[in-house]
C-alpha cells in the first residue's frame, strides 16, 4: 500500500477475532496488526480487513470477509460476492 503511494491512508489494523462480544464493542480482541505475538491457530474465526481513508476528502473504503482458520489454508464463510458493487 505504501509502495502504491497510499502511506498513510489506511489504519494499521487488518482484523479481528470474532465471539461473543457485548457493548460497548461490537470487535472483540485481539486485534491483528503488525508485531502482534498472538499466533493465528486452526479452529479460529477471524474477520480480515482492510479500511483506507482519506481525511482531506471525507472519503473512507473497506474490504472484508469472514474467514474459519484450517491447516493448510482458511475457509471463507463470508458469501457476498468479490466483485465491485456501484450505485
């Protein structure tokens, strides 16, 4: 991303385990990033991220799906489809 020239337009958070959360959060730790020592382990379900944004213009974009962590490889479980959607 910032190769692409996007340094600084996205948050360095790109996930998050899920279960039972209650308010006042609806993301339960812990979160993913960059140095974090949690091991990502079979069994887990996780949803991965990617959030960009642009202060300046008031813009914000995310991608996302759902994923269920296996040996070898994690299984989507997120159904929407992968293409762009415009309105």
């Amino acid at each position: 991303m910032t190769a692409a020239g996007f340094g600084g337009k996205f948050l360095n958070v790109c996930g998050y385990s899920l279960g039972a959360t209650y308010p006042p959060s609806w993301a339960e730790e812990p979160f993913m990033y960059t140095g974090n020592p949690l091991t990502i382990e079979p069994g887990m379900v996780l949803f991965m991220h990617m959030i960009m944004y642009d202060q300046s213009a008031g813009l914000t974009m995310s991608l996302g799906e759902t994923v269920l962590v296996r040996e070898g490889a994690c299984e989507r479980l997120t159904h929407a489809p992968r293409q762009l959607i415009t309105h």
